[in-house]
C-alpha cells in the first residue's frame, strides 16, 4: 500500500486547498510589488498609475483568458499579439475610413477573431500541426494582413469626445470629471462565465480531459478535435475582445505591432497556475497573472528602468514561473 504524502499545516489546510498554493504566492508577490513601486515611487501612487495598470490589464485579461483554454489542451496561440492588432486595425478602418457605423467595426473585429480562431484550431486538431508552428504560421499572417487592409497606415477609432467614441466609455467611463475604469468589472463578468463554462460543462471538462490524456479522451468515445478547436475559437473570440479593449484605451495601432504581447498572456496564464503541460488552469489563476504582468509593465518604468531592463525582468519572472509549473508536474508524476 503506497503511503500519502504528508503535507504541512499551510498546505493540508482546507482553505488553502480550496485557493491553491501557487494563487496564494502569486497574490503575495503581487502585494509586495505594489507596496515596493509605492515606495519607490511617488508617481506610482497617483490614480492616473491605477487607469494605466487597468488600461494593461484589460487587453491582456481577455488575451489570457483564451489563451489559458489552448494551454489547458496542452497546446498554446502565438498569433493573439498580432491578431489583436490586426483585427483591431481592420474594425478601426472601417469605421474611420469607410464610415460605415460603429457597431458595424465591433462586430468584423471579433468575426475576425472568431475565423482566424477557427482557423487555427482546424489546422491543430485536423490538420495535425504542432500547435507552437500552426499558431506561429498564422501570427506572421495576421500580422501582415494588417497592414495589407489599411494600407500600411495606422489607425485610430473615435475619441471619446466624438459621437462614435462610445466604444471607449465601455471601459472607461467620466463621472463628475474622474475617469472610471468600470471595464474591470466586465473582465470579472467574463473571468466567472469562462471559469463556470470550464469547470461545470460538458466541453469545459474535455477540454481538460483533452490535455489530461488526449489518447484516453478519444478512446472514451470524445469527439477530441471538436473540442480541441473549440478551445482555439475561444482563444480567438477573446482576441477579438482584447482589439476592442486595446483600440478603447490607446490612442492608435500600428500596422504589424501587437508582437510579444502574446507572451505576456501567456506568460500572465502560467504564472496563475496553468500548466504548459496541458490538463490544469484556472480563469481566476490567469486574471491574477495577468493583473501581476500590468503591475509590472507600468511600475518598472517609474522606477528609471529602461525597456532592456524591463523585458529581462519579466522574462526571469516567466523563467521562474515555468521552473515552477516543471517541478509541479514532477511532484504529480
């Protein structure tokens, strides 16, 4: 009879069990982050710091939130970064340069997301690619599709100001001259949907059991590439969505931009205890990911670091996130 493995009073505890460790550590860091660029920096302080860490944390909220999906199959989406832009790109072009109505850009701007998902999930699960070359293939394609649609010239979608700038109150609203960011709340409407549709249906639970044992799925009858390209036109719907949020809080985008967003996603999914290995994630692990990612992106320049500076820090940090995932799946096997 194998003997259990003992734990410690803070990992055998039920509430901690519940949680799980690694959210527990990540919500610790994420504190000592923010009270170390409080204290290093007075900027960082300022209510203007928190709508730029929510402007950050939107876009990459939603890109994470499907990405976590794909992960979860044991597979993983590199064409998000530049398919947020370029789908953001091709909804903007149509409003501002063919003036067609607003809702009209919103809509081609996540159809966009909802073909190129498809896409990808048919070449994945039908097609038998490796994930990491199929999505790779479609990320150098968006990214040049982009600039084939507007002309290689960038653009912007209406100000706020404007009577199409509706789209940008959606995230953030003005109340008595203060800029609200309310669109966090439609990030957690969205993070508890998702969680519930992974964890309480039917395809969330073989979306799951895919990255488990694809094999043993397949043989218990599952039909396996439905539900593997389910999880990439998930991955693309929410790029759509993440277009929406990116083109509501800055001011343009620019023709074959959006690379290396994905890997703050991802990166954001692992850190909140996705597994690369496939068959374990949650929703609520990838928005504390992602909300750490922000902190990081707007905190590091404040304190006088510059751009090198910045991608070395977070790529150690997803070193050692990975290191964790790693010796996590060695204490499983």
């Amino acid at each position: 009879m194998t003997e259990k493995k003992k734990g410690n009073a803070f990992t055998d505890n039920p509430l901690v069990r519940a949680i799980g460790v690694q959210k527990i550590v990540v919500v610790l860091v994420l504190l000592a982050m923010l009270i170390f660029f409080s204290t290093a920096s007075s900027a960082f302080r300022q209510y203007s710091t928190l709508l730029s860490i929510m402007d950050c944390t939107y876009y990459l909220a939603f890109l994470g939130i499907g990405v976590t999906f794909c992960l979860i199959t044991g597979g993983v989406d590199l064409s998000i970064g530049t398919g947020m832009f370029c789908y953001a790109l091709v909804g903007g072009y149509l409003i501002t340069q063919k003036n067609m109505p607003v809702i009209v850009g919103i809509i081609v701007t996540v159809l966009c997301g909802l073909l190129v998902g498809t896409i990808n999930g048919l070449i994945v699960s039908k097609g038998g690619h490796a994930p990491f070359l199929a999505t790779l293939c479609t990320m150098m394609i968006v990214r040049g599709m982009g600039a084939i649609v507007t002309s290689n010239a960038s653009v912007t979608w209406p100000s706020s100001s404007s009577p199409n700038g509706w789209t940008r109150k959606i995230f953030k609203m003005d109340m008595g001259g203060t800029k609200v960011p309310i669109g966090f709340l439609w990030v957690l409407i969205l993070a508890v949907v998702m969680s519930i549709f992974l964890n309480k249906t039917r395809p969330g639970r073989y979306i799951i059991a895919i990255g488990s044992n694809k094999e043993a799925t397949r043989l218990s009858g599952v039909n396996v590439a439905k539900y593997q390209t389910l999880a990439y036109i998930i991955s693309g719907v929410f790029t759509g969505l993440a277009a929406l949020a990116y083109s509501s809080a800055f001011q343009s985008m620019i023709p074959g931009g959006g690379g290396g967003i994905e890997l703050n996603a991802i990166g954001g999914a692992i850190i909140g205890g996705t597994s690369m290995s496939g068959g374990a994630g949650t929703i609520s692990g990838t928005i504390i990911g992602v909300f750490l990612m922000s902190v990081l992106q707007t905190g590091l320049p404040m304190i006088g670091l510059q751009a090198n500076w910045q991608q070395i820090i977070i790529g150690l940090v997803l070193i050692i996130a990975v290191y964790i995932d790693v010796l996590k799946n060695k204490k499983l096997a």
